[in-house]
C-alpha cells in the first residue's frame, strides 16, 4: 500500500493545514492524533457532517474533480444555511484503489472550492473499499446570529435564493426521463454536478433572516423541516418558485416537479420579517446571489392543526400536489 | 425508506443531544443544518475522524454491540492520546438494509460506551450502500496541555499502558494462525473487539508527560511516528513490552510479533523525562491502568542519522526484528 500512501500524501497531505509545526492560532493539523481547533473569540463551531456513497449520491463515471467540488460544497452548504464562516474540514474516504488521475482531479476540484472559502483540510482517514466520502465541515458563528430552522414566525415572508430544479432537470436528462438541447443540457448537468455554497448570503443574512436552511432534499421537503421544527404553517406560490430560462422550456408539471421536490440545489431557503425586505434584497445584493419571495409563514389554526405547506398557483388558487409521486436523488 | 427513518430515530436521535432545543451552554445538537459546539474557556477542540469499512476494519459476522463499542472506541482513543476530554461525536454511516436487530445492538454498544464518558452526538448522516462507518469525535484540551506527536525530547523515557498484542493473537486465532484455550482465546477476543479508550490516563498525563500516541497500527511503526515528528531515535527493550499471561503463553516470537507489530491495541504510548517517573506511575494509578517503561529516547547521531528503533531483547543484545515480515488487520 505504499504507492497508495504516498499518492495520498501527494494529493492531500500536502495541501493541507497546520503541517508539521503548529499555526499561529495554536491551531494544528494533519499529522498528530487530532487536529486542534478553536472556534473565533466569542463564537461556537457549526459542524456538519455528510457522506457520499457511488451509485446513491452519484454515478460511477462522475468526472472526479466535479467530484470533489461537490463532497464539499454540500458541507459548506450545510454552513451557509447556519450564517457560519467556514473555517476547516476532515475528510475520510475509502477507495476502491488508488487511481492516481482520479485522485489528482478529486483533490484539485476540493481544494480548489477549500482554498476559494479559506476552509482548511485538518484531518482525515483513508481506507481500501467501495468509494465512500465523508467529510465533515467546521464553521465559526455567533451563537445568536445562528440561522436556525425553529427561529421562524408567524408573518415571516419566506425566500429562495438563486433558482431551483436545476439539478432535478439534469438528472432527469440523466435518466432519459426528458431531454433538452445541449446548451440546457449542459447548464442543467452542471448545476447538478457544482452546486455553489451561498456562504456569502449565509453571512450577509446574520442579524437579517430568522429562519434558515439549505434546499438539498427539494423544497417542499425542507420547507417543512423549518415549519416542523417553528410549529408554524406557510403559504407558497408554486409558480412564484425562481427557475432558469432552460427549465422554463420544459412542461410546468416538471418545472413544478423539479422546483418543489426536486433536491440537489443547496440554496437558501429562509424566512425574514416583512420590515426586513430591504435588508434581504440588500444582502442577496451584497452576496451577487438574487432572492425571491415565495410566500408567508403563519400560525397554526387550532391545537389540532399539523405543520403544512398550502400550494397556490400563479393566480393565487390552491393547488394540490401529490408530493407522494415526487422523487429526487437523495432516495433517503 | 420510512422504515429506515424511523429506525434511525429510535437508535439514534432520541438518544442523541441537544434535540429539539439549545443546551444551556448554547451547544445545539441533531436537527438543525449544523451543530453547535464549543471547546470549554480557554481550550481548543481537539478533532479526529475515522472511517470503519466492513471487509477491512472489521468481518460481516462482528457482533453489532461489539462494533458500535469500537467504531466509537478507536476515535475515542485518540482523544485520549492528545490528553483531550471528549464532549462530542457525530456519525454518518451507510447500511445496505435497515436491520432493527443490528441497529438496536450497535446502538447499545455505540452509546454504552459515549454515555460512560459524557460524548453526546450532535449530529449525522445516514445512507444506504456498502456497510461504512465514520465517527468525527470532539474533546477540549488547553492547547499547552495536548500531548503531541512532535513533544519527545531525547533522555526520556518511553513507557506504555496495558498490555499490547492481545488484539493481534486475538486477529490470529480467528485466521487460523495460532491457538489458544478457550479461555484465551475469549480474552483476545474480548481485546481485539473491546478496546477500551484510556481517556483517563490521557488527562492525567496533562503536564506529565511530553508526546503521546494511542497504538492502533503496532508499537514498532506508531513509535515511529513519535520518532520522525519529533527527530529522535529510540531504544527498546522488546522483551519489556508489557503482555498479558495469556499472550506470554504463545511462542516467543509469535508474543513479539503481536506486541511490537500487532496494531488495534489503543493503548497509549508516551514519554516522559527521567524525573516524572514518580508522577508518571502516579498518572497510572490514578487512572487504574498500569504503566510499563521499555525504552529511552535519544538525540539522533550525525547529520545523516535518521529516526529509528533500536531494539534488544532481555539480556540487552542488539535484536533485529524484520518488520517487513509482520502484518496486521489494518493494512493500509
């Protein structure tokens, strides 16, 4: 296994944090039985934790550094969610073998998203076996300026950031369930492939949103996990749900489809008082991502009364979907 | 996949922390999009993840009670080795089916052993796929206090807790290498699947001694990490090296092979100047684990000396062992 523990050393050690001596911050990484790490004076760490398995998370002949990006940018989207600046992460991993191409393009597309959010690899774990990702990502955020999914009122607007269904759109290209031309197929693929963590509008939004989540599962899926958890209901326009000029070409029950109960986006959902709309745009400004207001938090009816999205169509009518005939990639 | 989910909820998030609301300290566990943690005032956070792959870590037929004891155990341990207090750990984990008996078992044994040292889990992922285990731990260690890799000083003494090689004969015995009596045989078992993290004496080294590592790998090759961290050589007494009476009952080189190469013992191997012996055995009494010295550290001898294990037998006489020869379960 030597070839395979100096191809590792190559490809990861090397770029990583903190090796041999101890930083400036008395933090310290790869090389000695933990890492040690502090979050900044005053904050906590957010940390999260996602693994990505071959044949569920994604394809075998998924291109290695697309690969990379993405084990990563699901974590630091984990962060952005929470208005947590990302700081380090470990990752563990077990490898059929020890393929020196694929390792050289896996690692330069997760170094390449690391080193654009100053988030340093302070440890790992490196096995034969299927191929198998994990990592888990470390933030530094203000306790009370946390985005958390409980911290939703009654009367909150709730936005989006960026379009969704995207990726939903793609892998439905992938599967043959639908086609587009090139140039969609292309955009769809590579939102499916390089989601981008919304770590800027995550931090523009400390002090400015109340609730907060990133869209990984679809929409409606997770829109709920906020309503679960804040015990409040919301009312969404289902046509107001932001999406691209290409999946505007496809039929609207699949734009619907992807949109609502598509997963894969990791963008931001979250919700902010109405006297905060301002402030949201501003902060999507400051953060080059757009935000749309989709619709309203509100109060539960009566004590018998369950968490639920109302679904309503462009012309403000209700609107049934039977999310039950939904799927997404995530199958768990 | 409800089956799953809910599965998942009855092993694991009902027992875990933090759920559904804020811990008085602010930590915030399962639930949200990250959890929130913080090392105690003044410390850092001491971080180590391991990945467990069924096939290569452990067999198909392990007892899950056994498993969850160790996948927690071994990140445990190096908690331990950097003198660390735990306080966390998340899981992320594929499973090819949800099994309620197995879940149930490795539940038990997971949280048995979290329980008894105060290391709550704050967070999670699970999958389906080929059966892989990753643990991130966390423990608080006042950054002067972590006992490193790269802390030895030539004049020290090198000492270990327990006995080592247990494991190994235990590995040996299921492969059909070597036998033993029943009774044997059951306590290398016992070590092999048991290991017990020695969190405490890794506190009580605080201040005591200088480096520090757990041997997971075999005593030869982990000092060895001590020696090129920290640029010293070493010499052992290989005959020192502590074994149980179990051990000592098989041939005298099958009990060095065990004990200088076996791995997947997770005791601590530290050192310590001549002067802190008295505290050195009083660390071990107070953790209740004995303390064996077996060697001394020294400087390295020229400009082209490298690190390096000088070991003699009983009598004191140069002994050379060809590690090439020995093996052990982890092989990578």
């Amino acid at each position: 296994m030597l070839s395979e523990f100096s191809l590792i050393e190559r490809f990861f050690a090397r770029r990583a944090a903190g090796q041999p001596s101890v930083a400036a911050d008395g933090s310290l990484g790869i090389g000695d039985d933990c890492a040690l790490l502090a979050p900044r004076a005053g904050e906590m760490l957010a940390i999260s934790t996602d693994m990505l398995v071959e044949g569920r998370h994604f394809f075998a002949d998924v291109d290695p550094e697309a690969l990379g990006h993405k084990a990563l940018a699901v974590n630091l989207s984990d962060l952005a969610a929470m208005g947590a600046q990302p700081q380090a992460f470990t990752l563990a991993f077990s490898l059929p073998k020890a393929d020196e191409a694929w390792l050289a393009a896996f690692s330069e597309g997760l170094f390449a998203l690391a080193e654009r959010h100053g988030c340093a690899l302070i440890g790992g774990d490196t096995t034969g076996g299927p191929l198998n990702l994990c990592i888990t990502v470390f933030g530094s955020v203000p306790p009370q300026a946390a985005l958390r999914r409980d911290a939703a009122q009654a009367g909150d607007d709730i936005w989006v950031s960026g379009t969704l269904g995207d990726a939903r759109a793609g892998l439905g290209i992938q599967r043959g369930e639908w086609q587009a031309d090139a140039a969609d197929a292309a955009s769809f693929r590579r939102a499916l492939e390089r989601p981008e963590p919304r770590i800027a509008l995550g931090l523009a939004l400390r002090g400015v949103a109340r609730a907060a989540l990133d869209v990984s599962d679809g929409l409606a899926g997770d829109l709920k996990h906020i309503l679960d958890r804040s015990k409040l209901r919301a009312t969404v326009d289902a046509d107001a749900v932001p999406r691209s000029a290409a999946l505007r070409k496809l039929p609207l029950d699949t734009q619907r489809r992807c949109t609502l109960a598509g997963g894969d986006d990791y963008e931001l959902c979250f919700t902010a008082p109405p006297a905060a709309r301002v402030a949201v745009e501003n902060a999507g400004h400051k953060a080059g991502v757009p935000v749309t207001r989709i619709g309203t938090i509100s109060a539960l009816q009566s004590a018998a009364d369950r968490p639920a999205i109302d679904w309503r169509d462009a012309a403000g009518a209700p609107l049934t979907l039977t999310l039950q005939g939904f799927d997404h990639f995530h199958a768990d």
